[in-house]
C-alpha cells in the first residue's frame, strides 16, 4: 500500500507526542512532519520531549519541528494532518488545511460539533464517516471525541440495544494528562481533587448524543438520550476511571450485559486486521472485585499497536433495571492521539485518502 | 453541669485518636479512661500516636492506655463510652457494656442496624434518640453512620421536603484515612484509584435508608428511597468527596437548593450552643466554581470545636427535575469520631445519660 | 507601641500570602497595604487566595490589592515593605523603595549578596543588622536567606563552637511550594523526583558563609567554610527536609551535640518574648528514629505566632568526627515570609525602623 | 546449551515477581518451580500478581504455586533456587539447601556478610565468584547487594583507580518498592518523607566494602574506605535516587570522571553477549541538567532483557577534590531480582552450575 505523507501539528504537547509514538512506522502513513509553535520550531524533537514513560520514537526523535504553515504543507505535498493543537487555536487553521484539500485527523475541540464534520470513533459511528462521500472538496475534518467521552461511547454503544437506556449518568475520576502539560499545578491536586473541568460534562453530553446518533439527509441528528455528568480531576498520571449508571428500558441481567461487551466486534465489517490501531477487543470486562484500576488497566489492548486502545470496564452491578460499572479508559490514547490515528486507518480503507 | 465519667475503646486507631481529639477537655465528659488491644496497652497515648496533623491532646498524652473489659469500665464507674473498635470486634463488647448499664457511642459498623439501636446523625434525625426511653436499662447503644453515608444524609435531608426525590445516585473519592491505620498500602494508591472498598455501597443504601425513616410503634421503618452508589478509594489523606444526583418530584430551581441548604437549622430545637461539637451550619454552601475540595474544605465547620463537622456542598447543577452537587465530608469527624461525640452530646441534653 | 505603616508586595503568591497571614493583626505593624501585579490589581484578597491549608486572614481577606509604586508607597507614608516579589523583578523596586526612605524586608534573591545589604537571621547573626546603623538615609533593604539555606544556618549555627567544621555535605528534599505557585507541574513530578533546583545550591553556599561570617570595617567577611549541596525537588507540599553532615575538627560526642541544639537560645538579649514571631527554641531536637517528618514537624515552633519557625533536627548519628543529622525547615515560613517578618521585628527593637 | 533445572522462593512478593518476570523463558534456566508460604500456595500465580506495571508472564501466569521444602526441591533435581525470601525467613533455608547440593541466589540479606558467600555484582566484583572454586560441596550461596547499595557501588567502582576516594557520603531518595507490598501505609507517606530506614545505613557500609574489597587466602577482605549515608524513604514508585559525594585524593576533572563513566566495559571478559541480563552499559551518563528522574531511568538498559538493570548517573559536579553526582537505580530489577539472576548467569558462564 502506498503510504500517505502526513504531517502532525502540536508535536511539543502531550497529546502530540502520543501522536508521535503511534505514528512512527505506521503502515499507512509516512512519519510525519513535526509541527509545532515558535518555542519549539527548529528543535529536534527529543529536546523537547515530555512522555516521561516513553522515550521518543527513534525514527522521529533526530527529526526537526518545524513552523509550518497551511500553504506549505499543501506544497510539501502533505495528503494527511493529524491536529493535537489546543482547541482554542485549531479551528480556523483545520478549516483552511481542509480547504486546501488535506484530510485533518483532529484531536481539538473545535470542529467536534460541526454540522458537516464527522465525529468519530470506527467501533461506535464508523459508519459516520460516510457523510464524507457526497462532499466535492478532496479535504475533510474529522475528530475524535473528548477523552472522557471516548470511555462512555464505547462502554456504551454495545448496550444500546440491550437496554435502550432514556438517560446516562457519568461520573468521572480524570487523570493529570487530560490537562496537556505542564496544565495541572502540583500544589492545587497533591492530596486533593478538583471536582471541576471547564466544560467537560457539557461535552461529555453533546459528543455522547452525536456520536450515538444518526445520519440523515446527509446530517447528524444526535440521540435523544440524557447524559448527565460530573467531572473531578485527581492525581493519577494517565486513565480516565468513569463510574457509569444506566436506567434500563426493561428488566436485564448481568449475564446479558457481558454478553454484548464480549460479542461486541463492530470492525468486522472492515476486513480482519487491517486497521492497525484497533484493538482486538475494544471492551475489556474483568470480572475481578477491584478493577478496573488506572495503573493496571490504562495500556489494555492488543496487538502492540493497539495498546491503551480498548476500554476496560468491570463492578459491573445489575440492580432490577439498574445497571451501575466502572470503566478506564487511556484518556491521551484511545480518547485522544489513538483515537484520531484510528480515524484515519479507517478513512484511508474506506477511500477517503486517495488512491 | 456534671461531667460523666467516659472511656475510648480503640484509642490506638486512627478513629480512636479522633475521638481522643475531640474529648480531651470537653465541658460534658471527662478525659476518658483510654482503652486499647494488648500491642498498646501500657504504652502512654503520645507514644502510639498516629494522626500526623494533630499532635496528642496536652490533657491526655501521657496517659497510659488500659485493656479494660467491660466489667473493669463498670466496676470503674463509667457512664459513657466511646467505641472506635473494628467492626468485627465491636459486636459483643459493646453489647456487654450496654448490658451493664453504660451508654455506649460507637462509629462501629456491627449494631448499626439492629432493631433497637438509633442509627443518628443529630442533624437528620436526632428525634430517633428517643426510641430509647421506653427501655428497662439504663445502657444502650447508638451509633454513628457509614463515613460516606453521612456525608449523604446531611447534605440531602434538608432537601427531602423540596424534591421527594425516589433515588439518589452517589458516587464517591474516599480518602485514605477511611480504611483506618495502615490501611491502604502505599503501592495500591501511588498513581491509581480502587474502584471498590468492600460493603460500602451496601451501607450507603441501608443506613441512609434507616436515617430517613420514621419510628413507628417502638421500630425503625426505612424510607422508600432507592440508593445507588459507586464506591471508589483516591489517594487523598483525609475528607471523602462525593458527587449526588438526585431526581425530583417535580420542577425544581438551583434557588430554592440553595434556600433549602441555607435554612438547615435542625438544632434549634435543642437550646441554642448547648451541643458543643454541633457546627453552627451543618451545610456549607460554596458558590465558588471548583468547591468543595478536600484540601480546603474538609475542616470546615465552626465554632473551633466543631471543625471538620460541617458538610461542604458545592458545584450544583439543577436541570429540570434533575438536581446534581459535589459534597466534602471529613470523614474521620463528622462521618466517624465526631459523629459519635454529636450524638453523646445529644443524648445527654435529652436526659439519656443521667442527672 | 506605635504600630509601622506597612505595605506587602507580591501579596498574590504563595510565599506573599504567607506573609499576609503572619502579618495580619500584628503587634508591630499596621495590616498591610497589599499589592501585586495587574492580575491581581483591583481583586479582593480572598478572591485570589491559594494557599489551602490557611484561608485568607479576615482581616485582609477583603481588601483589595492595589498596583502601587514605590513613589505611591512613600506619599502614602509606608514606612515598612515586605517584599515577595519574584527575585527577576524585585531588584530595582527594592532599590528605589530604600532610596525613598523605606525600610525593606525582602524574600527576594535579588540583593542577598550585596556588600551592603543584611542577610539576616536573627538566631544567626542577627547583629549584622548593626551595620545599618552608620549610614545616611533612613531607607535600606534587609532580606531573609533562601528556603534551604535557612534550614542549614539555624541548625549548624548552635553547632559551630563545637564542631569548628571545615565543611558541610548538604542534600535536600525541597516540596512543592518552595517553588511557588503554579510552580511544579503535576505531571513533572506525581511518582517523580526532579533532582535539579536552578542556583539553588550555589545559594545554600554563598548565603550561608555570608551570614556564618563577621563584619569587619562596616563589610561582611564570609566564613571561611565550604557548603557542599544536592538539590532535589519531591513531592511534598510545604517543608524541606535535608541531610547535613558536617566533618568535626576534633572528636566530639552526641551528647555534646544535643547539649549545643537544647543550649541555643540566642535572642536572650533582646528582651524575653518582645519578638512575637521568634520561636522559644529555635532548634527542636526529636529523639524519635524517624523524625523530623515533613508532615509531622512543618509547623514546629511556640508559641502559636512562631508556628513553622522553629527547624526540627533528628536522627543524629555521631562516628569519630563525622556529625550526621536530618533537619525539617518549614520552606516558606522560617525560609520565606517568617524569616522576614522575624527580621523587621528585630530591626525596629534594634531602632532601625524610626521611634 | 542445557538449561538448569531452577525454582523461585517468595514468588508472591513484590521482588519474587520481578523474579518471575526476568526468568521467564530464560535462555540458561527452565521457567522456575515457584514456592511460596501458605497464603499463595495452591494458588496460580496470575490469581496473587501485585506488580501492576507488568503483568505475570505468560509462560508461568497458570502455573501453581507450591509449598516446597529443600528435601523436595533436591527430589525434583532442582540444580538453581532464585530466594526472594524475607531475611528473616532466608537464612537457615539457603543454608539447607546448599548443603544439598543445590546453587543458591538470594536476594535476602541474611547471608550477604558470611565470610564463605560472595556478594556479587557482576560488574563490580565478579571475580568474587571464583572463591567457590575450591570448595567441596556442589552447593553454595551467592547474594546480590542491598537495593541500594547496587546503585553505589556501580556507579562509584569505575571511579575508584581514577579518585582513590577515603570515603564516600551517600544520601537516597528511595521509593515504595524497596519496602516490598504491603510495605508503606499510604497515610505514612502520603504529602511526607519517612528519614529512616531500618539498617539500611549499616547495609549500604558494609556491603560497600565487602564488594570493593579483595579476595585474599580465600576469604573477603573488606576495602579501607568510610562509607556515610542517610537513608530516607519518599513516594515514588520504584527507583532509588541517590546523592553522592565523594572526595578525591588529588584533583580531578569532570571529563575524567565522564570518560570513566564511559569506558567501563567490565564484562568484556566474559564472551560478548553471553550474559542476558547484563546491560550493555551498566553505568549510562545523562548530560540534561535535571536528570536522572525514576520516572525517565529508572528502566534504563538495553537490551529488553537488561531492562533495569543499567545505573543512570548525571548531575556531575566537580569542584577541586570534591565530586558529586545523582544517580538512579531500579531497586527491584538492580538492587533485587535482577541482580541475583545475573549472579546466575555469570556463575553458569564460570563453570559453577556444572555442565
């Protein structure tokens, strides 16, 4: 398969450098032009390297950032952006990048409630992207969701049919990456929470409901579906934990609940194998008292790849027509940096990305 | 007034040093005779002291701690004892104590739901107490709740009247100190979350449940309030945050919870400053953006003894009959030593504990 | 007494809200005029607090911060400032406040090391103050010595007589606050240890042998010692814990040691008591093997105005000439605010700050 | 080559899993037997895992923990036994099964000073080994050094021909693991440092100069230098950070001491390649101000399999006789399980597992 030359914008922050990492080597795309602002441009990029726990990709780590622009990025040729540029700074340069006929992959806020923008993950509305075959522009975006959203979608989505819940309650336990870096202060969380993240419940709400939506006359119209939130940060280093209620439309027992996470395969429609970023199960149930837990269950999923891409959920408790779990999921990785690379895997098989 | 004669079961715990806390120089107790299993016994109070952020009460540092049985507490004249026992030992001995006619206070889990024992938080149900007069003996035994359940009960009992809610979904970050001393091993916490601490969702339903209800003919009938929570230990050291959303009846407005909150003024009843560790406001509303958090809020409470007593409430959000809030709760004072001492105190102004 | 016109600058950081709580009701000075950069300008003090453990004193929590000038500081007939501004701006205002007439007692590194500037702390060589007493105006800048520095000079000092040492091995465990607010990343150091503190250990040198020294012909002679230094960053919120070890220059015991530290009492010449900042023993020493504790001994020192002033010392260990020991100095008390504070209560018994 | 029949004591603790981890479908051993006490035993390994980082390896994960007594592992033909014992237990069971033939490597202290077993760190004192030469008996023990003695004697012993140093003052930053699980209340180390270690000091001494030593008429003769240290326990996960000062006999350059670093090649006697578990550079120079941080060391080596096992030094400052630098070792993998697996290695190359 010919790879498609890709460049990545916001390399010197958290969720950039994720990006990094799960684009060295890929089978799909050259590894990409380093991108980032002026504090950063003409450093190579293990000088400004900030993943404790991962050192750079050597194929990258020698690799300038540079300052580039829209106009010379379409010059370079570039078929493909990955977007980890903090959301008050990325819409109008994704806008243009996509005028210019470049496929944006974004992790940002910005476009996420577009009309004629798909907000995607492949296992819950892959189908989504298909929005994108009327359009006559070469250049699209398409986003991933809010990392604390990610987990609940795709916890979720297998219960949908199951339980056809009316409302979700989410309560949630963020990490210190959801903040980027440096974002948290180490005074205002060391042996406390901070029970507010600007805007998140409201994201957690409207991404939940397009996400689980439909595509009609080639637009979104979200679920009716009530998702009420409560967001607290505390002191883990990366995963999300979301303790999740759901009111079940009719009697279910917990047998029935595992049964959709365990048959939930929704990429088999894509040929076996073939997106390189998704992991074999996207929701991991462990049937152990305490799990999931953020330092035991954050990196879950297979193949390599795939690592810190599937969901885990367990305490699974049914209560009549209540159904209450935990779940983790890697916040930078599957509801971020992973969570776009894997947009674009499926893009590039549904042939969005060009020949 | 006369100071009963007291004494601390479990003065070696990090309950029990709480509890020594708050009875060192208290105007209705004597310094109590300090108990404790035979690792402590012999040993004065400073030499086992425990809690980093308070040093042994000057009254009571030296004092030596004793095994004392039940019989050695009545043969010794105590009135009133304080039992910050484990659960799985608190059972017979204080079954005995109060066989022998002493009053006994105790953060205990094991008689919390026995027919005839008042379960009180005084703010929420002080008139349970007086289930007790009709009794033969002169010893009983009441607990405090549940760490986390108290924190529930006092925050939504003065919005029971408002929303006729018929459930409430709680979900908590326990502190450290919840688990006792040693507790939690440093290397299940550092970096991590453990979304389970065994019984406590059970505790949560089934004593908010008892404490909500009415006595009729001489028992306890619980509310007909469904409880659901998610239970979850964080790596703060002391204060239990938890998020609480409840259903109303009927429309509702962020004004009238905040009124409700605002006019919670249980302890009128009682002659105006006369419970000395009753804090002047058992609800605190925040109306900051990011409150409570249990850095700052979890000595709130005043006067200077009733520190920690007060429940902090903060972040409401009310959305046609849905009504949601974070609350902060010390849960070493207000939901364990402190709690016992309210209580005491409660009891010996209704005339439980002699002339 | 008359009561000093004061004014504090950098009251929105953490180390000028320290200043805020010491300062506020004070026997020698008038609550202070509190100032700060135009983020803070025109905000109430409260509503810019961060300090967690403490709220804003009710003095001063509603007074609002100005943007004053040194001009504006001097009609207003300031007598008194309290410096916490930062070391890269401090320099110049300093300057200018001395040069119009005002005392300054600064927590700034800006002009420690000028020849005619006091570094001072009073158990130390508080007599260096006397170097002001030839010159002209009556303006002149005093400061406080850095955080770590200030641990080791209060707890060698007892200990020079005996030891005569040629040189001091230092090694810190610095928290969080010493580098203010924001200050640390959470993500720099949650499971980290950053063992790199820019200049510090240049500092804890030149600082210690200036106030260790004499003064001679109206400048300071630095002692003729090397201050050797590993400087750490952990994650604690307030204290800095540090291991010194000192070469004796003959054999020397524990006892004598002990005797040095429980012997030190060397602001018995001014007047018992009159310095309400100044601990009654300024070295604690803890016999305990564990001890000092950050959390058990930050706020060391009596009476309740001295609390944090007092540098706790433990685990004492003496073989042939080498003296090993730990020391807990609270960073931004005793080492910051406290320290200044201390200093201008000093300088106005010694009649620098006018009758 | 045949590969040694070995088993695993301790293998429910946190050093006997890092044991599991690295002899795992090793090349010179069979996967272990795996005992341990009557808590684990009957039960398979995956269902007592505590390492959350890693996982059980897949090879011995369903593998059944047994109850083994010497006799039995002598029955079994078991020619190696990995002890990752308590000290307290270790003793007159190694002793036991070296008297039946049997090659012990032990983590536990309790033979490490016996002047018949070396105590060995390949890299510093390999030919230490070649005292079991003359002995009689099949069996022997071999101990690996102290967790954080490992991480001295490393770094130092390619300094010693350059410094000739008298002595060496050590301070450490240790983490949680070198307390093994449960080890550390999470409320003693929670916002605290903990100053004392049991023995530790004694330890880092002794060991020091036992392994610097030489071997003469067939017994240890210990190195003439003074080993000073102050051991204190800090929150972070694994990793030992240690400050090290050092005093030269004649004055030195920061380049030597790097090129020293940087030359140390000590296993090049043994055949290239030979030994799985040694890091191609066990002592790895890092030039960044701030480093080595645990959380970016402390898996420093390569390859895969020397993961951990290679000291990382940095922070070098030299000023006339003094030098002083950080460094950072794997406690567990260094100064634990890894260690003694490559004693094994080594002993195997040497000819002492027989053929």
């Amino acid at each position: 398969m010919r790879r498609r030359k890709a460049a990545l914008l916001g390399a010197s922050g958290w969720i950039g450098q994720h990006f990094a990492r799960l684009l060295a080597d890929h089978p799909f795309f050259d590894d990409p032009i380093l991108c980032a602002g002026p504090r950063s441009a003409g450093k190579q990029l293990e000088s400004v390297w900030i993943l404790p726990e991962w050192g750079p990709p050597p194929s990258l780590a020698a690799r300038t950032i540079t300052s580039a622009t829209a106009a010379s990025l379409e010059k370079e040729g570039v078929e493909v952006v990955f977007s980890a540029l903090p959301t008050e700074e990325a819409g109008p340069i994704e806008t243009e990048l996509a005028r210019r006929g470049i496929a944006v992959f974004s992790n940002a806020g910005s476009h996420r409630m577009d009309r004629d923008v798909p907000l995607v993950i492949p296992e819950v509305n892959g189908a989504h992207l298909d929005l994108l075959r009327g359009r006559k522009s070469k250049g699209f975006i398409v986003t991933n969701s809010n990392c604390s959203t990610s987990g609940v979608a795709v916890a979720v989505k297998p219960l949908l049919p199951l339980l056809k819940p009316r409302e979700i309650v989410v309560t949630t336990y963020q990490s210190l990456s959801g903040a980027g870096f440096p974002g948290v202060a180490s005074l205002s969380i060391t042996d406390n929470i901070l029970p507010y993240i600007p805007e998140e419940e409201e994201k957690i709400e409207r991404e939940t409901r397009k996400m689980f939506g439909s595509v009609q006359d080639g637009s979104y119209v979200p679920m009716d579906i009530a998702v009420y939130s409560n967001c607290a940060r505390v002191g883990t280093r990366e995963g999300h934990l979301e303790a999740v209620t759901l009111d079940s439309k009719s009697e279910v027992s917990a047998e029935a609940v595992r049964a959709a996470w365990a048959g939930f395969r929704p990429l088999s429609e894509v040929r076996e194998g073939t997106l390189p970023t998704a992991p074999e199960s996207p929701v991991i149930y462990r049937a152990e008292d305490n799990r999931p837990q953020p330092l035991l269950d954050r990196w879950a999923g297979t193949p390599a790849r795939a690592k810190g891409m599937a969901v885990t959920v367990g305490r699974l408790r049914v209560r009549s027509k209540k159904v209450m779990f935990y779940l983790l999921v890697h916040n930078a990785v599957r509801g971020g940096a992973g969570g776009s690379v894997l947009n674009a895997e499926l893009a590039l098989r549904k042939g969005f990305l060009g020949e």
